[in-house]
C-alpha cells in the first residue's frame, strides 16, 4: 500500500459523499495504490450513514466509528493504527482540505524523502476572527519549537509511516505532531502551499478556546517529550534548590541566635527561633524540596520498570554476519 489518507469526521454528513468522490477523481489515473479511513468522532448527525453508503460503493475505503465524541487527536490515532500504507496523509472532512492537494504532497514527500510535509493555507478563507489568533498561535509555536513552520494547525498534512510509528496521541497534540516528530529524530520537515476552499456546508467546530488549549498542550507535550526519559532532571533540580534554601535559612536563624549568645545578649532579649515566620517559610521549602526529589525518584523507578519500550527502531543493513 502506497498510501494512506485518514479523515475523521464530526457532524458532517453533507460533505462525506463530495469528499470521497473528488478524492476518487483526483487520485484515479494515478499509478497509486491507496486507502481512506473514515472515522466517524461521534457524530450527532447522519455522518456515519453516509459513511457506510460510499464505503458501499468504494472498495478501498476503511470504516472507524465512535459511540462518542473523543476528540481530533484520538480520531487520527484510531486511523493511524489502522494505516497500513507507506505514507499516511491527514486531512479534514469539511471540503475545506482540497483533495486536488493529495497528489502532489505524496510527491513532494516521495521524491525528496521527506519525513513530512505540512500544508501552509497562505491565502485562508476563513473570518479574521479565526485567521488573526491563528497567525498569533502560529508565531508563538514557531519561536518556541524552532521548526519553520508557518500552519501548525493545517489539517492537511503527510508523513512517513516510520514518523506516526514513533507518535504516541492524546488530548490536543494533533497539531504538534511536527514538533514531536523532530523531538524523535525526524528533521526533514517541509512545508506546501495548499488551497484553502470556504465552508461549504455545516459550521466550525472550534473556537477561541482552543487557542487556550492549544497553548495549555504546547507546554504539556514539550514537558513530557523532554523530561519523560529523565524526570529526575526536572524533579531533582527543583528539589534540591527548594531543600538548600530551606536549609540554608534554617541555618541563617540558627548562627543568628547562637551568635547573640555567644556576644552575651540575654535571652529575654533574643528572639526564639519558633517566633519567626521565616523558620516556617523554610521548613515548608525542605519538606517541599524532599518531595519534589522523591517524585523525580519514584518517577525513575517507574520508568526503569517500563524500559522495554524505548520509543526508538533501529534499521540494519549490509551482509555483515553477526558474532
């Protein structure tokens, strides 16, 4: 199988039956051989009955169903376990993706050995209410992530199947996966102009709030994906500097009255330790800083425990024998 185009689909019945006959149209003379994999996400419409009618008709084409909304995230995940082609392409099911596009990031992807390509919707026929945040979460995920993307958020991407093999999905992280897959090693990242069409039919499913999300989840995946093989790193170090600022003023208190002792102050006269707010402060910062440095502990045990998941594959090659 050459390719694999996966579409999950909420609440949008009209557009499923267009959708799959411009992809039959555009992919027709092509020598390629392909699958589609429809997901329904839950769907409070007639999506998934218009599902079955063109997977009736059409051979090559894959039925996934949710009995609720799950999220975009789980809808790709559900399809790129079902993927079985060299190159897996995403796009979305409200015609806004053209299908016109499929073609010929397959062939940037092929003929450059790429490990993905993302489209760019540089000319997006959206409202400025969306277009405008959009431009913002872009550039904000641009400076923070490295990678020159101008669209995070394009639905219409492709990639190697060596790069969704090494992804693991959830929540929000759909639009991260660029920045996943070079976290993995997969640096060849190029980008497409693609045509953005209007919404023909139905209404968006996203709004402002998914800006905040997506803010929310750019900080989650790049915690997990840089601290999840050393946690002792981000634990331990938090730890010990809250343990040696609380040890280091419990011992400031101490010399301060032992100190005045020493100078024959009276001890009427000398504060107790106990009566000073700050002797708290830096208890709490040691029991703080000791727990924070069991949490990176514990985490380490844990991930020992599991260690036989790597997260990597390892390519041989040549006629060497092995000793």
């Amino acid at each position: 199988m050459d390719l694999s185009i996966i579409i999950p689909a909420f609440d949008e019945e009209k557009s499923i039956s267009p959708l799959c006959n411009q992809i039959q149209k555009n992919l027709k003379d092509r020598n390629i051989k392909y699958e589609v994999i429809l997901i329904d996400d839950g769907s409070h419409d007639n999506t998934w009955e218009e599902i079955i009618k063109v997977s009736k008709k059409t051979k090559n084409i894959i039925t996934i169903k949710f009995s609720k909304n799950y999220g975009k995230s789980d809808a790709l995940d559900a399809g790129f376990k079902c993927a079985k082609g060299d190159f897996i392409l995403t796009m979305d099911a409200d015609l806004q993706d053209d299908p016109s596009e499929i073609y010929p990031l397959y062939e940037m992807i092929r003929s450059n050995d790429m490990d993905l390509v993302s489209g760019w919707k540089k000319n997006r026929n959206d409202p400025l209410s969306k277009t405008i945040p959009s431009k913002f979460f872009n550039f904000i995920t641009r400076k923070f992530s490295g990678i020159e993307l101008n669209d995070f958020n394009c639905g219409i991407k492709i990639y190697k199947k060596e790069v969704i093999d090494s992804i693991n999905l959830y929540g929000e992280m759909h639009r991260y996966i660029p920045l996943i897959a070079k976290w993995n090693g997969f640096n060849n990242i190029g980008e497409k102009e693609v045509n953005h069409n209007k919404r023909k039919f139905g209404v968006t499913k996203f709004g402002m709030e998914r800006y905040v999300r997506g803010f929310l989840d750019l900080l989650s995946v790049s915690f997990v994906y840089r601290f999840k093989k050393r946690p002792m790193h981000f634990f331990g170090s938090i730890g010990v500097v809250f343990f040696l600022l609380g040890f280091s003023s419990v011992g400031w208190i101490v010399y301060e009255k032992v100190s005045k002792i020493s100078q024959n102050i009276s001890l009427e006269l000398i504060r107790p330790v106990t009566d000073q707010p700050i002797f708290y402060i830096a208890l709490v910062s040691i029991i703080i800083g000791v727990q924070l440095f069991l949490a990176g502990f514990l985490s380490e045990l844990i991930i020992q425990i599991n260690s036989d998941s790597k997260g990597y594959t390892i390519e041989k090659s040549g006629n060497g024998k092995k000793n």
